[in-house]
C-alpha cells in the first residue's frame, strides 16, 4: 500500500516539472598574442610579416572554465598545401584542470624558397576532445622587404535598395511563420522589436526584424547601421556540422542550444568616430536546415533568442552528458537572481516578501491540495 501511494504522489508532482532545455558554450577561454603582430586595420585580423627563411611566433593560452578535466588540441585550419609555410604547436595538446592556465607556443616559419609578395588569411582552432572549440585568424605575409601595412581607407561597397521585389511587407508574423516548411518557433523578443518583412524562397527565407520600420526604400547601409534581427534559413546538404567544425572562421565558436550543434561568433567593430559596437551570429544545425540569427545584440541576448525559436525533444539526461556548465550569467561575470519556474511560465525572483507571501501560498495550496485530497481519498477506502 505504501508502493501505491508512493507512485500517486510522484505522479502528481511530476505534472507540476517542467523541464528547461539549456544552452551550452565552449568552456575555456583563447588568448592570443605576439609581439611580431601588426595591427594595421582596426577591424581586421593582425599581421604577421616575415622574410624568407624567418620564422615568428605566437603565444596561446587556453583557460579551462569548466568543472571537470580538459583535453585541448591544437591545429590549423586544413586549406591548400603551401609547403613555403611551416606551422608547429610546442606542444600541440593541452591537459587542464579545472580553473588551470596551459600555454602552447605556434611557431611560423617561411622556407628560404618561399613565394613572396602573397598575403594568405590562417586560421588556428583549440578543440577539446569533449565538448567545445574557438578559434582564431591571422594573416601572415612573406616579403623581400618588412613593411608595416598601411592602413587604407575600408572599402565600402556601393549602396543600394536592401529588398528585392519580391519581398512580402503584407504578411504578418504568424502569416510568415506559417509559409516556412520548418519546425520552428517565432523569436522572443524585446518589445521594441516588431517583425517588418520575409524575403528569399520558400525553402531559404530571410525574416527581418526592427525598431524602426523598414519599406522598399530602405537602404543596405540603413538596415546594416540600424538596430536590427535578421534571420535566416539556409539549405545546405553536404556542408555538415562536422565539416564545419574543421573549418572555423575566426572569432567562432561551438554551441549547444536544445540539444542541437551550433556555431557562435561575435566582434567588436570600432568605427571612424571612436565608438565601437558587438556584431553577433548565432548558426543552429537543425535536422533539415542551417538557422542564422545576425544581430548587434549581446551575444548572450541572441543565444537567448535563438533558444525561443527551438522545440527542446532532446531528454533531460543526454544534456547532462555535455560536459560543461549551463549558459548563465555566472559565466560573463554578472550576479543574477534565480529564476522560478512553474506551469510552463518563468520570472526572476531574489526572494521578494511580495512573491513568496501573495504568490507563493497560493502556489503552494495548487500544488499541495490535490496531493491531500488523493491521499485522504486513498486511507479513507484504505480503513474503510
């Protein structure tokens, strides 16, 4: 009889849990440095500038975040053989524990025959054997000649209507939503947000959300200036997740939201008058299609976002199984009250008396008054 009324009441208290999928990040930190960097643009990779049979190095360090044990490898992105370049990680393996520093030195080396005059972009990626990878890009040029790079002017492409004739400023959020062949929710957003348009094809449709209105005039350079959320859906059979781990931009890094691999990268972008701004990308590898959000928004605001538009089906214990902590704020150093959860619905609380005295009893009596009445139904038959 305890068995029975032992099964009842867990019944009864599970209808009440609801699980919360989480998102996870890479758990340690990249540093790079060197002093034979050039920085000659302020929004560009640095340089490294070297003669024939020079050779200059790079310092890395790897800080482990996470809870438990790490194995870091080091490498270089694969690309075209270019035997006039030489890359070597001393070491080329990491083993951190928890909170531990480690540090590799990359030395880059030009053969005394190398090509001179070609200036190629390298990438370098530090990936754990569990879970997580970063990576980051330089340049690396081979002179008759060192010269410091001069800092032309940045390019700017000519300026342009951003949306074609196609694009449906008639449909409404929901309408969109409707149209895309994917399993997908709408973004939460801030209220100041407002979806404005739905452009591309049916199979790759582009959703673009503003503070301000957006119509057929608005302009490349308004919508790229401006407060914006676009969001993409893009069709890629071959490029799997797996490929493009190996071939990280620079900046990037690997993400977990719902279970599901993804790729993160943000840059600060400095401008001419001094200020500078955080450019945000988030890619989610889901069954049938890549989701991009691109944003000037923290990226641990369009993480958040992106996390609001994907149906969590994976169980609470394969999550468990990544081995790193939960995205919080703990993470990026800020102090957060936790966040109450109940019936599917959630708010931030640090303990007020106004929660815990006017809304706390009653969610309690919801949650202990079916418990009681079940069980004094059970010993009132049981005696009977």
């Amino acid at each position: 009889m305890k068995t029975r009324l032992l099964i009842i009441s867990i019944f009864l208290m599970s209808f009440f849990v609801t699980a919360h999928a989480s998102i996870y990040i890479t758990p340690f930190d990249l540093g790079i440095t060197s002093d034979d960097f050039y920085e000659a643009y302020p929004n560009y990779n640095p340089y490294l500038i070297m003669k024939r049979g020079d050779s200059q190095q790079i310092t890395i360090q790897v800080s482990n975040n996470d809870s438990t044990e790490q194995t870091i490898n080091l490498y270089m992105v694969k690309e075209t053989p270019r035997p006039d370049r030489n890359f070597v990680f001393e070491p080329s393996q990491l083993q951190l524990e928890s909170g531990e520093t480690g540090t590799s030195i990359l030395t880059v080396s030009a053969s005394p025959d190398a090509n001179t005059g070609l200036t190629v972009l390298h990438t370098l990626i530090a990936q754990s054997t569990s879970f997580g990878a970063k990576s980051f890009a330089f340049y690396v040029e081979i002179t008759e000649q060192i010269t410091p790079p001069s800092p032309d002017p940045i390019r700017m492409e000519p300026d342009g209507v951003m949306f074609s004739k196609n694009a449906r400023f008639d449909l409404s959020e929901s309408q969109a939503f409707d149209i895309i062949p994917y399993d997908v929710l709408p973004p939460s957003l801030p209220d100041e947000y407002s979806f404005q348009v739905m452009s591309g094809s049916k199979e790759e449709p582009r959703l673009f959300y503003s503070k301000e209105p957006l119509s057929e005039n608005t302009l490349y350079s308004e919508f790229s200036d401006g407060e914006n959320l676009l969001i993409t859906f893009e069709k890629e059979e071959y490029f799997t997740y797996d490929k493009y781990l190996q071939f990280l931009n620079t900046n990037e890094q690997q993400i977990m939201i719902d279970g599901k691999n993804g790729i993160l990268s943000s840059a600060e972008i400095k401008t001419e008058d001094g200020n500078a701004y955080v450019d945000s990308r988030v890619i989610v590898f889901l069954d049938d299609v890549k989701l991009r959000l691109e944003s000037k928004m923290p990226e641990q605001q369009l993480l958040q976002i992106t996390d609001s538009m994907i149906k969590d089906e994976k169980p609470i214990q394969e999550l468990a199984s990544i081995p790193n902590e939960d995205f919080t704020d703990k993470q990026t150093g800020n102090d957060s009250c936790p966040v109450i959860h109940f019936l599917g619905y959630a708010w931030e609380d640090c303990g007020s008396i106004w929660t815990w005295s006017i809304l706390g009893v009653p969610l309690l009596m919801i949650i202990v008054a079916p418990i009681g009445i079940v069980l004094a139904v059970v010993i009132w038959r049981i005696r009977k």
